[in-house]
C-alpha cells in the first residue's frame, strides 16, 4: 500500500483501540429498533474498504454479525452492561 491507503490504514488501526474501548469485548448491547441484545466479540478492519468494523452476536440465537462500526456506534445501539457502559 502506498499513499492514500496507507493513511487510511493507519487510521483504521487506531480506530480499532478507541472502539475496544466503547465497546469491550464481551460487552453486551441492545438494538433500538428490534430489542435484540447483542455480544461484542471484538473489532476487525474490511479489507475492501478499510472500514472499522465491529463483530458482534446475539446473546439468544448466537448468530455472529458484522456491521461497521459507523452504524454501530451512530444510535443504533445501546451498551446494556454495567461493566461497560
């Protein structure tokens, strides 16, 4: 990478640490709109985009998810966890 993605890069990574740290691993959350409650699992980069990125599962079914962590952290969710919150 050279440039441009490299500083894109590079600000990836350091979102990485700010978002484990809103969103610990293990931290449980609550999706407004559907009422799901929700397990961070950790924070990953895409690949194709660059984009900071959050894995998360729901605490009832265990399906894993990914979703950026823009959307994540936009209102979308509400941490639930009193360690974490």
């Amino acid at each position: 990478m050279m440039g441009k993605d490299t500083a894109a890069l590079d600000k990836a990574i350091a979102a990485l640490d700010l978002n484990d740290r809103k969103a610990p691993p293990g931290s449980l959350w609550r999706h407004l709109k559907s009422g799901g409650r929700y397990m961070v699992h950790g924070h990953v980069i895409l690949e194709a985009t660059l984009e900071p990125a959050v894995i998360y599962s729901s605490s009832l079914a265990g399906t894993p998810w990914c979703r950026s962590a823009e959307e994540f952290f936009d209102g979308r969710f509400e941490c639930i966890d009193d360690r974490h919150g």
